[in-house]
C-alpha cells in the first residue's frame, strides 16, 4: 500500500524535505505577491488594503504602451543568439578538446577556459572598459596607431555594437562551462562504436562526423529544451552593467524594464504584472519547444 510504502523510504523524504522546503520558500511562496498585479498597491494602505483593479496593469503594459515591442524585440534576440551561440561554441570547443591527444594540454585549455565563468560581471566590465575604451582603451589606442581607424570606437556605448558585445562577452563567459557537459557526454560514447569504425578504416574525420557528433546532438537538444524555458530570462548583472544612457534602446530587456518600475519607480503593481506575463509566455515556449522537439526528434524532457 502507498502508506506503507511512503514509511519505507520516510528516511529518503527526510533527506529531500531540505531542499522541498527551500525551493517551497523562495519559488512557490513568493508566488502570492502576484497578486499586487491585480491591485493598485499603495505603500501606505498596504497589500490588503490597496484597491483591486483587475486587468488594469496587464492592459496598461499591452494597450497603454507599445512598451513589450521592443522588450520582447530585445530579450528574445539576445537571449536566442546568446543560446545558439553559447551551445554551439561549447560543443565545438569540447569536440576540438577530445580530438587533443596530450592530456597535459587539454587540462590547460579546460582550466583556462573555465575560469571566466567564476569572475563576476563587474570584473568583466572592467576589462572591456580597458580594451574598448573610446579614448583610452588599448583596442581602440593600437588601431588608431596603426592607423586604420581616425577616431575610437565606442563599443560600450554605441547601439549598433551592443547586441554583438553581450552575445560575444556571454559566450566567452560560459564557453568553459558548457564544454563540460559535452565533454562528459562524449565520454559515455561506447568505445565499441570508434573501435568498428577503426576496422573499417574510417579517418579521424569521419569518426568525428559519424559517430561523435550524432551521439552529442540528443545532450544538445536536451540542453537547448531547458534553455528555452529561461529565453525571457536575461542575465541581469550583465545588463545592469552595460547599459547605459547610449544603448538602452538595444540593451532594456524584461528584467531591466521590471527592475525600474519596481525598484527605480516603486511601482510594484505594474512590474508583477510585466513578470506575470513573462513567466506565462516562458512556460509556453518551454511546451512548444519540447512538443516540437519530441516530434521531430524524438528527444524531450516531458
């Protein structure tokens, strides 16, 4: 019986109960403020005491305002190509790894390649300042020297650059991290597979092409599945960094535009409405992404 069943293993429910209660805690309980989107919260009259309004905010943010155009233009494009290129550089990186014979030097490039992923975006701002620096930045000071360029770049602050920058600086940051899962993945190749198609007489090449990459595209796929679900979700350290007064229009994604309502203008009832709607619009991606891929593939996660 399920009782009975449930008493049994009460010592492994023990050992989950941690961490049930803190994702209980910090996920599902805060979920209540959601209802502030449904109220013209006032600080002084409090959460219960604010008037109800209904669909006020939602219809504010879709009808009052052409706001969630270039939100939704901004989040889904970075987020998109910082995905595909985030995978696709990681499986490159790990697939030139496991071609390396000496392992002294795979270790080296893992190790060097890896550390960015500990340095927080602060630091990384730092260094791109240093390098991309309209006035003094050493990128800029070496191709005005050379003279290939007049004036410096403004990197940094020009809209044009910010989507390349953030896309570049994101993929330089997770490269290392991502290179690991695959590497793992292409250690659990069975070793069979490359010892017939030696027999065969099949090139390093064609084992590359044959064998190890079809045999990372089910961990591919996965990983772009649970990527998806988190397309609406920008890094918002790395968005409050570069932003600035010169780009915003390239760089306000949903968590920028919820962080100023929210915190900046303490609107609070206007924000949950905003991350209401991209929590909704993420779980549906996260569906159609998954059904598509089952389809298609055959590989899902649900």
């Amino acid at each position: 019986m399920l009782g009975a069943r449930l008493f049994k293993q009460r010592y492994l429910f023990l050992m989950l109960a941690p961490a049930f209660l803190l994702v209980l805690t910090f996920q599902y309980i805060p979920l209540l403020g959601w209802l502030l989107a449904f109220k013209r919260y006032e600080i002084g009259l409090g959460f219960w005491g604010s008037e109800w309004v209904g669909l006020e905010q939602f219809k504010r943010f879709f009808l009052q305002s052409n706001d969630y155009v270039y939100l939704l233009r901004n989040t889904l494009s970075m987020n998109i190509m910082m995905i595909i290129t985030n995978l696709s550089c990681g499986l490159i990186f790990a697939v030139l790894l496991n071609e390396i014979r000496q392992k002294f030097i795979v270790k080296i490039l893992q190790t060097v390649s890896f550390f960015p992923y500990f340095i927080s975006w602060v630091i990384i701002y730092s260094i791109a300042n240093t390098f991309l620096s309209p006035s003094s930045g050493l990128l800029n000071e070496l191709l005005i020297k050379w003279g290939i360029l007049s004036d410096g770049m403004n990197v940094l602050g020009e809209s044009k650059y910010a989507w390349l920058l953030v896309v570049c600086l994101e993929a330089w940051k997770s490269v290392g991290y991502i290179s690991i899962i695959f590497l793992a993945a292409i250690s659990a190749i069975p070793s069979d597979q490359y010892e017939a198609a030696d027999i065969d007489g099949a090139s390093r090449f064609q084992k590359l092409r044959l064998i190890t990459i079809p045999n990372l595209m089910p961990t591919f796929i996965i990983i772009l599945i649970l990527n998806s679900g988190w397309i609406l979700n920008s890094n918002f350290e790395l968005f409050f960094m570069f932003t600035n007064a010169t780009n915003w229009d390239k760089m306000e994604v949903l968590d920028m535009y919820i962080y100023k309502f929210g915190l900046q203008q303490l609107n609070y009832s206007y924000s949950s409405a905003v991350g209401i709607v991209k929590t909704i619009v993420s779980l549906l991606i996260l569906v159609s992404v998954n059904a598509f891929s089952k389809k298609t593939t055959g590989k899902a996660i649900f």
